[in-house]
C-alpha cells in the first residue's frame, strides 16, 4: 500500500480536504485511536519542554493509564504501537496487559518532537537563556525548531511516514502511543488547520484522538477527548486545587449537586445524570477568578471534557435558550440560582439577594435577564413535571472533533 500525502501537508500548509488520501482499493473501515501518553513524574510545579527526556509515569499518570486500559480492553484493538520512551512505553504496557494483546511495537518515529537545547527546561529558563531564539520560534512555531532540534512540520512529516508504516503492516482497529507534539503537528494537517495553530488543538495526558480510515481516507473524528467515565472524584479535587477553590464554594456545588439530583427523580426524559453530576461538581470552581464560568470551561476543555466544559461555560450566561425545549443546560442554570450558599431558597429571595451587588446599568440588565431566564426555566420544569412531556436531552452546540 502506498499512502500519498498532499504536497500541501508535508509543508505545514492546510490541505484541500480535511483529510489524507491512501492509494488503497482497500474497503474495511478501521479505526485509529492516536493517544497522548499518561502524565509523567516532573519535579515542581513549573511547565517544563519536554521533547525526548525519558521521565517516567507519576503516580497520577499511573492512575490515567489504569483507565486507559479498562477504556480499552474490550475495544478489539488488533495490535499496539508505542514510542520508545517510558511514559508512553508505560502506558501501552497497561493497555496491552488489559487488552490481552503482545507487548507494544515500539518505533522511534513515534517519538516526541525533538526539544534539542531546550529539552527539560522550564519555560521561564528558555526565555531566560535563549530570548532571540524564543521570540523567533514564537512568530513562527511551525517551522523555526528549537535550537540543535525539530520544528513541528518536520515532526508532523516523520509522525505521518512512520503511520503509512504503520497502516501499511497492520489490520483492524489499533492504538498508538505517542506524544502531545507530534500528534497535534499531524492533525493539525487533517482537519485543514494552519499549522502555526496546532497548540490550540486539545491533548490532554491520557487523551484520545480517534481516527477513521477506510482504505482510502484517513479523516479525524473526534481529537483530543477523555471518556466521561475517567472523570471521577480525583479529577474534581485536581481542579479544586487548580483554583484553589474555597471550602463554602465547594460546599454549594455539592449542594447543587443534590438538588439537580431531587429533580432528576422527579422529571421524566432520558438526561445523562453523570454528566450533570460532574457539572455541578465543577461549575463553581474558579469563583474567585474573573469570568470564573469561562475560565473553569476553559480548563476543562483543555483536559479533555467537552460537552462537561459546556455545561460549566454556560451556567451564567443570560442567553435564552430554546423555549420549549428543557436541556440539561438549563437544569444546571436553575439548580445553580435556586441555592444560596447551601440554602435552597425562592426565586425571588435568590434574585432579590443579588440585587444588592449591581451598581451599574449592565449589571442590572444583566439581573434583570437572568431573573427572567430563570422564571421561564421553572415554568418548563413544572410543565414537564406535571404534563409528562418527553424531555430533550442536553446535545452539545457546536461540533466536537
């Protein structure tokens, strides 16, 4: 088989077609599960460039690659690929022995984007000992490498041969291990993105981007996702430490939690009770910060929790939705307004009490809006209560890959 990569790909170019074409009159529709490995062992809290550095799992990484494995163990994968180093060696080691599968294929083209001088240090001592060179790459990330290393275009080049490889020697749906760098610098060049913009592509540790190929395409279908089973009670204390959440704000989440719960037994219609649970677990947890729905959103997305992030991002948010339509969205909105603290109080006294804080024109429409949204959300809920109209389940607004 001879895959063929658009000229436009190889150079870091978007290419016509969200996808890559094979010369294959194969038929059989595979998937190909690219996955980031599990969080390795770094000491301190600074971000470090990691490129080929051969650290280890933590103990958290560890943990992911636990859920990895149980994720993956009744997928029918037919075969395992890793990169040589120990944090995705580690973490396909787990897959294989859950899935009963041979140990990893191990290639070195799999490996991360070579860091060259900068491999291992902390982002702050790179703009401290190579300014220039820093300043330089950053107006150009896709192909300025880092001195003595690899720019992202030729990592994305090597990760795209060693896959023809790797397609070409191999059948049914597989995984392959490999790294943040080098898996974004190749979708990047799927889904038609300008490759200077690979780093707002979500890779989260333990993530998944899965890929369909059917003998003649190879196309994205969703990038860098966490199944929301893996979110559990360690992921929600990791955020609370994250934002440094504070006791009485947690306190009021978990009450939120409660009552989403008391209304979920009491509305008909097929909502997905976990997810709520993890939005109301979370939606709070960067209160104290400005914006604090889009910012918790934001880092939720970045972790690999989409259609969670969405709950979170629009708790606050003032915007009608859909008026005969009762979403999950909503649900949250409601529960959120109808508890003070871990007090469940009315609609008026809720609004009435937040009325004090706007001083301004805005804030006061702004009050005005939510008020009137919340109203409305009530008036669905008891509809839907005492009516026993089918409910429409909560789809996320816009696509995710």
């Amino acid at each position: 088989m001879a895959m063929q990569i658009l000229p436009e790909i190889s150079k870091g170019l978007p290419p016509a077609k969200p996808c890559i074409f094979m010369e294959n009159n194969m038929k059989e529709k595979r998937t190909i599960y690219l996955l980031r490995h599990a969080t390795p062992y770094a000491e301190g809290e600074a971000v470090r460039c990691l490129g080929r550095s051969d650290l280890p799992l933590s103990t958290e990484g560890i943990r992911q690659a636990g859920q990895l494995a149980d994720y993956f163990k009744d997928k029918g994968l037919s075969a395992l690929y890793s990169s040589p180093r120990k944090r995705c060696l580690r973490t396909a080691a787990a897959i294989a022995r859950a899935a009963t599968l041979p140990p990893p294929v191990v290639l070195a083209d799999l490996e991360e984007l070579d860091a060259g001088l900068w491999d291992g240090l902390t982002f702050a001592e790179i703009r401290e000992k190579y300014p220039q060179e820093y300043a330089r790459r950053g107006r150009d990330i896709a192909h300025i490498p880092p001195p003595g290393g690899e720019s992202f275009a030729e990592a994305g080049a090597r990760f795209s041969r060693c896959l023809e490889q790797i397609l070409a020697e191999s059948q049914g749906d597989i995984a392959i291990v490999s790294h943040a760098g080098v898996i974004r610098a190749f979708v990047s060049s799927l889904l038609s993105m300008d490759i200077n913009d690979l780093l707002t592509l979500p890779q989260p540790y333990g993530g998944i981007t899965m890929l369909s190929y059917d003998g003649s395409h190879l196309s994205a279908e969703r990038v860098g996702y966490k199944p929301e089973s893996f979110f559990d009670e360690e992921e929600i204390r990791i955020l609370y430490r994250k934002f440094d959440t504070p006791q009485p704000v947690q306190e009021h989440m978990q009450a939120v939690d409660r009552y989403l719960d008391e209304l979920l037994r009491a509305l008909p219609g097929n909502y997905d009770a976990r997810r709520l649970h993890c939005a109301a677990m979370v939606h709070d947890a960067a209160r104290t910060q400005h914006r604090h729905a889009d910012v918790a959103a934001d880092a939720l997305e970045k972790a690999g929790w989409p259609k969670i992030a969405h709950l979170v991002r629009v708790h606050q948010s003032p915007e009608p939705w859909d008026a005969s339509a009762l979403t999950e969205a909503d649900l949250l909105f409601y529960a959120d307004k109808r508890l003070a603290g871990t007090e469940p109080v009315s609609i008026e006294e809720r609004f009435a009490r937040s009325l004090e804080k706007c001083k301004t024109p805005e804030a006061l429409e702004n009050h005005r809006r939510m008020l009137e949204k919340t109203r409305s959300i009530e008036q669905k809920i008891n509809q839907k209560i005492n009516e026993r109209i089918p409910v429409i389940p909560e789809g996320h607004p816009r696509s995710v890959p």
